[in-house]
C-alpha cells in the first residue's frame, strides 16, 4: 500500500525479479531508509549527518532513482532490457553520487549558472534518466508532457505572448534542471524526502500487519446488514483504506476484489457495482488523515502546516462519502434492493478485539499530527504499531516477510522518486522562464474578474490534464499557473488547491479515460464505458461539490462555529435532495416523478449556493416540490376504489 496516487508498479514486480536483482533493491531500499531516518531526526554520525539538504536530496535521488530501475524494467519481459536496466541504475547512482559529493561547490561556486564541464554532462545525463524514469513509471503521454517542458526554455523567446521567457542554451538549461533548486529537487522532491517517507512505510506495515483485512470486516460489521449493505460496506471501505493509502487504483484492487462480488451476489448489476467501487476508491485521495502524497506537497505550496490542509478536507471528504451512501440506499430503496447473504459476519465486538492495535496506531498518528512535526510523527506511529501488534500477537513478520515488505516500500518511494524527478523539470521550465506567473495573470484578464468563469475554466482545464497525467503532476502543474490568479480573485487559498485536486481526481472515474471505472470493470466483468457512464451518473453530485465548499469557506472549516455549522448543515441537505433527484426516490415519499426529479434538482442546486436568497428561494422550491407529490398521492388514493 503507497500513499501515492496510482500504485507503484514496482511494487507490483518486486516480488517477480530475479534473485539478485531482488538482493540489490532490497540493500539500495535499506540504504536510502536509514540515511532517511537519520536525516529526519537529526542523528549526529561519523561527522556525516545529518547532511546539507541538497545533498540529502542527491543522494535520495542516486538512491531511489536506481532502485526505480532495478525495480522497474523497460520492458515487460525483464531478460530483453536486463543489462540496459543494470546500466541506467548504475548511472543514477553515479550521477546522484557525483552531485552529492558536490553539492556545497554547487551552492558556493553557482554551478546552476555556470558550472565545469563534468557536472554539465551529469546534469544531461540526469535530466534523460528523469525522462525515461517518466516514460517508466507515468506512461508515453506523461513523457511527452515533462520532455516538451523539460526543453521549453530553450526556445521559450521564440513563443508569443505571455508563452514567451528568456532563452537558456542546452548546458544551461540541463545546468538549472539538475542543480537549480526549483526543478529536479524542487518542491514536489523535497516534500518525499523530508516528509511522506514516513507516511509510506506506516501505510506498507499497516497492510502488512492485516490492515485491509481488519478495515473491510469492519465495514461489513457496520454496514453489511443494513438495507443495500454490499453497497455501503464499499463505500465505508474504500473510505477507511483510502485516507491512509490515498490510491485510487490500489484502493479499487484491494477493496473492490472483495466488495464488487458481494454487491453482484445481492442483485446489484455488475456495472452499477463497479462504478461504486471507482467512486468510493476515488475519494480516498481526498480523505484524512492521510491522503496522499499531493495533500503533502500543497501544504509545501501554501508554505502551511499538513494539519491545516487535513482540517480543511475533512468536511469536503465526508459530504463526499455521504453523497455516496446516500445514493446507494436510494438505489438500494428504488429497486428494492436488501442486504444479501452475509453468512459467518463477524460480530463488531470480535473484530474490534482483534483490530484494536491498528485503530490505536491511527488514532495516535492523528494526535502525533497535531503535536510533533508531521516528518517524525509517521515514524512514532508506525513504532507504535509494532509493538501493539507484538503484544496482540507475540510475535512479529518473519525475515522473509520483512524482505518483501522492504521491497515494496522501496519500489513505492522510487515510484515517487521516478515520478517526481519528471514533473519537477515542468515546474522547473515554469520557474526558469517565468511563464507560470504571466499565465496566471493572464487567466484574470481573460476571466475579467469573473470567479464563476475562472472556476469553470480551472474546472476544466483541472479535468482534462487529469485524464493524462497522475493526480499529483496534475495538481503540481496547475498549483504553479493556476492557482495564484484564483487566489488574487479573493478565494481562499487553500480552497482553491483543494479545488485543483478534486477536479483533477475525477478524471478517474470519467470516460474517457476513468482509470478507476475501468479497473473495477475488470474485475466485475462489465464493459468498461458503461461502467464509466455510470460513474459519471452516481457521482453526479461529485462535479458539483468543489464548487461548494471553494465558495463557502465555512465548509473548509474556515469561520466561527456560528457560521460553520449551518453551512455544514444546509451542504448536507442541499446533497440529500440532489442525491434524490438523481435516484428518484425521496425519503418519506417514495418514487417521485419526473418533473419531481428536476425541479427538486433545481432546488438542491439553489440550497448549496452560497446566498441566503438562493437558500430560500430553493427552500420554496423543495416545499412547492412536496406538496405537489402529496397531492397527486392524495388524487392516486381518491381513485383507487373506484377502480
């Protein structure tokens, strides 16, 4: 389990690779962990450490970069590329080595601007290793994005308008990538190293130690009874795995193997319950305490506190997973709909006897958050996990259980790594030629002042770079050119990033691409588009959402109690009613008609606007809505007898 926001495929071959390939990521993962962890606390060694940051980062970078190529394979059958791997990971531990041991003469001599001719071929090389890690680990498309940006100042004075920057020569332009501070080891870099470390090897144990299991038995025991339980237990699953993985796709393979089938086996379609699984999975990169690497890098970007950002979405992710529940019980109301067979469920008392060492280790994490720095507060909870787990159990992961998870955990941090390295030369190019400021001032001409515009155009630019890019290249690229000129409007900083993040998320479960919608499919075996449209459908609701709370910030928790509280309050009813309009079934009512269905849609959408004479106006709506339906049911009652 990673806190990334696709899963590792290293993770995913570690086990396959040959002996001692295997050996050698294992000893590079267990080198970059330890000088990780004396790093982090300050550990005074041999004169050595901690190191100068930049230093940090280049060996992290040496470390992690060669472990993506040994863990990674260029091609899917490894004996075809094996030496080709070999050599590129021996490159990346040169090129990082050679950097680290000259990191002060980088600092001190200005080697970003003018640097010796061996540290302008490094920094070539290790430009091209970012690249292909890139084409590795993010995909063709991804690629094409970060080497078009990674070349861009090289003819950015040929470019029009507001595209234009100054021009740097090939040497200077590799020289910034590699030994600038705002490219390769930019901000998304330093937030790995310095931070979400931590964050990945309590996720990694966790799973290890039978966390999936213990969440998945607990959603059964909440949930599982209720009318359209299979359905619930998904949402609740997804919700409980996904705020301490924060992957969408490795939420929908480890929930939705479990969840998908028992929602088929109690009458849900296999498309219906796929698109649950894609839609519960999605929400997880949104959902505290834990949600993902990119909640990490925005509080780097609003040079602001984790704790901050975590507060801030906590109401947003739970209106979120109650629209969905509230969907699937409508659903669940309309077709009728119940429990299912859930033979040998274990009573709650049970599970919580034995799970109780994981929801102790997660409720110290969130109190470790809030009062050690979230660098170490991960690594306190993850010690504290293990000694719980050795009191409940006796014992803990043998060797070679220990090896495998050591392996994981470095092919997820060199997915980071790998990734990052990549989207850091877009942010780079940005920074360099100071395209992403004039962007952003030209966005709020274009937009005239008008929020609404500017949102919808964020919107969509938001959804679209999101079907080609991960969650977190996304959300990178458009926190430099984007953000600043939401935030010039008067809309609340952090808002807005959260904003960006929730639109580039639901990429996933929106055709075309719906990487979520599609991975479910798989494994319910329905057609993927169908699967994909009906995610669309169920989380119709969803698209609307980050419109709420950018415009309210009492719903980021930002305001008095008095002002909090109703906003909550009014957002939970504005989603109930736009949850019924969309599934046609009102509670208290029953099945409503069509014209029922629009105008109460009308009316929730009136209810969550951000103004009190759009709250009453809708308000009247709804009430208008409920008596026409009691009236046509009181006409329906005359004539029954009659007939």
């Amino acid at each position: 389990m990673s806190v990334t926001d696709i899963p590792s495929p290293a993770a995913g071959t570690a086990g396959r690779l040959p002996g001692f390939i295997s050996g050698m990521l294992a000893a590079v993962g267990l080198t970059g962990l330890v000088v990780i962890l004396l790093q982090t606390f300050n550990i005074h060694l041999f004169g050595l450490f901690p190191l100068l940051a930049t230093r940090y980062y280049y060996v992290l970078i040496g470390l992690f970069l060669t472990a993506a190529f040994l863990a990674g394979p260029g091609r899917p059958h490894r004996t075809a590329t094996m030496w080709l791997d070999l050599a590129l990971a021996a490159m990346a531990l040169i090129c990082g080595g050679f950097l680290a041991w000259n990191a002060e003469a980088i600092i001190t001599e200005g080697w970003a601007v003018v640097a010796p001719l061996p540290a302008s071929i490094v920094s070539g090389a290790l430009v091209l290793l970012s690249l292909e890690a890139v084409r590795r680990f993010g995909g063709p498309l991804l690629l094409v994005i970060c080497a078009v940006f990674a070349v861009y100042p090289l003819f950015a004075d040929m470019m029009p308008g507001f595209l234009w920057g100054p021009s740097l020569s090939l040497v200077e332009t590799a020289a910034e990538h590699a030994m600038g501070t705002e490219s390769i080891i930019g901000i998304p870099l330093r937030v790995v190293a310095d931070t979400l470390v931590g964050f990945i090897i309590f996720g990694c144990i966790l799973s290890g130690l039978g966390g999936g299991r213990f969440f998945m038995d607990l959603s059964l025991a909440l949930m599982g009874r209720s009318r359209g339980g299979p359905a619930k237990v998904s949402v609740i699953s997804s919700a409980l795995f996904g705020s301490l993985s924060g992957s969408v796709i490795s939420n929908v393979l480890t929930t939705g193997r479990l969840t998908i089938p028992t929602m088929m086996r109690a009458g849900y379609a296999p498309h219906y319950a796929a698109a649950v699984e894609a839609c519960a999975s999605t929400g997880g990169t949104l959902m505290p305490p834990v949600m993902g690497a990119v909640a990490f890098i925005m509080a780097s970007f609003l040079d602001t506190a984790y704790t901050t950002i975590m507060l801030a979405a906590l109401v947003p992710s739970v209106l979120y997973y109650m629209i969905l529940l509230f969907q699937v019980d409508l659903h669940a109301a309309r077709h009728g709909l119940q429990a299912g067979s859930l033979d040998g469920l274990r009573p709650l008392g049970g599970i919580l006897a034995d799970g109780w060492p994981h929801i102790l280790s997660l409720a110290a994490l969130v109190v470790l958050l809030f009062t050690v720095s979230p660098a170490r507060a991960a690594y306190y909870a993850t010690a504290l996990m293990l000694v719980l787990a050795f009191i409940r159990h006796r014992r803990l992961p043998g060797l070679a259980r220990a090896l495998a998870l050591l392996r994981e955990l470095t092919g997820n941090i060199a997915y980071l790594v790998a990734t990052l390295c990549g989207i850091g030369l877009v942010v780079g190019s940005l920074a360099i030629t100071g395209v992403g400021s004039a962007f952003s001032r030209e966005l709020i001409l274009y937009g005239d002042g008008n929020v609404v515009l500017l949102l919808i155009l964020g919107a969509a630019t938001s959804f679209v770079l999101g079907m080609g890019m991960t969650v977190s290249a996304c959300y990178i690229f458009l926190a430099t050119v984007l953000a600043p000129a939401l935030v010039e409007l008067g809309l609340p900083p952090v808002g807005v990033h959260l904003f960006i993040l929730y639109w580039g998320m639901l990429s996933y479960i929106t055709p075309p691409v719906a990487l979520a919608s599609i991975t479910a499919a798989q494994i319910s075996g329905a057609q993927a588009l169908k699967t994909g449209v009906m995610s669309m459908k169920l989380g119709a609701v969803l698209f609307i959402l980050p419109f709420m709370f950018v415009l309210e910030p009492a719903l980021l928790l930002d305001g008095p109690p008095s002002a909090v509280l109703p906003s909550i309050a009014t957002a939970a009813a504005a989603i109930i009613v736009l949850a019924s309009a969309l599934e046609g079934y009102a509670y208290g009512l029953g099945r409503i008609s069509g014209p029922e269905r629009m105008a109460g849609f009308v009316a929730g959408l009136l209810i969550m606007t951000p103004d009190r004479m759009s709250e009453l106006a809708g308000l009247g709506l709804l009430a208008l809505v409920l008596l026409m339906h009691l009236a046509a049911r009181r006409r329906r009652s005359r004539r029954r007898p009659a007939a």
